[in-house]
C-alpha cells in the first residue's frame, strides 16, 4: 500500500498507489508485511525526485512501513514510476507503477 501526504502530517495508503504533482515536497508512506525503516528507497526513472529522511512508521491497524520526504523537480518527467524499497541484505521490494508524476 502505498500513499502521498502532506509532509509530517499522517495519511492514507491504498494498493493502488498514489500521484504527486512536479514541484511538491511530500511525504510517501509504503505499509506492507516486513518494511521497516531499515529499508533504503529508490523511485525509477530520471534522476528528478530526491528522497530524504526515510522511516519506520506503523499503521493505525498495526501494520508495519516506511515513510520518506521527497522533492519533486519542476521539471520532473511525467507518467508512472516504480518505487523500490532494498533491504541491508539485499532483498528487494517493489511497488511498479506506484507513483504517478502528474504536471
């Protein structure tokens, strides 16, 4: 599940995923079973959007995640990107398509 709040400010996720417009500076919140703040982010495509401060965080109904600030170009390319998440061992998480880049 995946979602894109205001920065620091709580929010929803669904299992369609979210947009983010160029130019924002958000917060992304991914919950699912096994994510932690452990997890090290990456989002696909041009190098666009900058991700900081990633996160553990919890659910209202208990279900573990991460969350982490990006900032998003004015310029940033358009259309859907995958959001990866890599753990310390190496295992990757992927949400294809999560995030949407809209003008």
């Amino acid at each position: 599940m995946l979602g894109v709040v205001p920065l620091e400010n709580g929010g929803r996720a669904s299992n369609v995923g979210d947009v983010i417009h160029r130019g924002a500076k958000m917060t992304i919140l991914i919950f699912g079973q096994g994510l932690n703040g452990a997890l090290t982010a990456s989002i696909s495509g041009p190098p666009d959007i900058v991700i900081s401060n990633p996160r553990g965080v919890t659910s209202i109904d208990g279900v573990s995640g991460v969350s982490f600030d990006v900032a998003v170009s004015s310029n940033a390319a358009l259309g859907a990107r995958t959001v990866r998440l890599r753990s310390p061992h190496d295992d990757l998480t992927t949400f294809t398509g999560g995030l949407e880049v809209l003008p």
